[in-house]
C-alpha cells in the first residue's frame, strides 16, 4: 500500500471520531491558554479520548452533533472519561472558526464549538468571514475582538 494513502486514510479516520488514548503527558501549562487543546470533562478521568476535527467537516460534525452528546452523558459527565479536543482545520474557513471559538472565554469554548458545528452550513459559505463575525458578535465578541483574533 502507497504509504501517501495510508497516512491520507489515518488522517481521516482520526477527523471522523475520537481517537482513544493511553497514558499521555500532562498537557502542556501556559498562561496562553488560546492553542492549547480544550479538555471536556474532568482532568483526572481514567480514560482520555482525543477529538481531532475540522469546524468544516460535515464528517467531525456528525460526530459532535450525533455522537458526542451520548458520550458526554454516559462517560463524560460521570467522570469516566476526558475528550481533549484538538482543532485541525481542513481549510481556511475552518481555520478562522477555530480561531474565534479560541478567543472566547475558556469555560464558553465548547459552546461556540456547538454553535459552529450547528451552523456549518450557513455560515460555511464564501462569506464565511461575515459569518464568523456575526457569529462572535451574538456570542459577546467585539468587532475589534474578532479584528484582533484574526
């Protein structure tokens, strides 16, 4: 197998769902708190799953729409389990999306996660820089908030 299309197929089958992980290394402290990974769930929980998606990705957003919630009820919020949700944008439109859900408040991040996933297809567009705008200003970011985080 062309290993060109093995690391392809790796790369989208870690989009599509959360990959399960062992024991991995303290994240990273920083008083930045804007590109470390966001973490839902309680720190300490034996197990961790690492979400890697794209704000873009009708595939990432299936997952937090469809599967997501089953999981925050049955393992995140009774402490079974920690997601640790890492933004790898497909394109620019995802990449600007994480950006301004990264320059919300941390506590409000998965929010604006939930609002983008929601909306991807309206605000997903050519316009989408008008969009992430308005999408910032209902969730209490500034015109010259949204300037600066771009």
């Amino acid at each position: 197998m062309d290993r060109r299309y093995f690391l392809q197929g790796l790369v989208a089958t870690t989009a599509l769902g959360a990959v399960i992980a062992g024991n991995r290394p303290a994240l990273a402290e920083s008083t930045d708190l804007r590109g470390q990974p966001r973490v839902l769930g309680d720190p300490a929980a034996p197990v961790t799953i690492e979400e890697h998606s794209s704000l873009t990705c009708p595939h990432c957003r299936s997952f937090h729409k469809d599967t997501l919630p089953r999981l925050k009820t049955e393992y995140i919020d009774t402490g079974k389990v920690k997601l640790i949700y890492y933004d790898f944008p497909f394109d620019q439109a995802g990449l600007r999306a994480a950006m301004l859900a990264r320059c919300a408040p941390p506590q409000r991040y998965f929010q604006f996660l939930d609002v983008l996933f929601d909306q991807q297809a309206a605000w997903a567009t050519e316009g989408y820089m008008q969009n992430l705008r308005a999408i910032g200003a209902v969730g209490g970011i500034s015109g010259e908030g949204f300037d600066a985080c771009m």
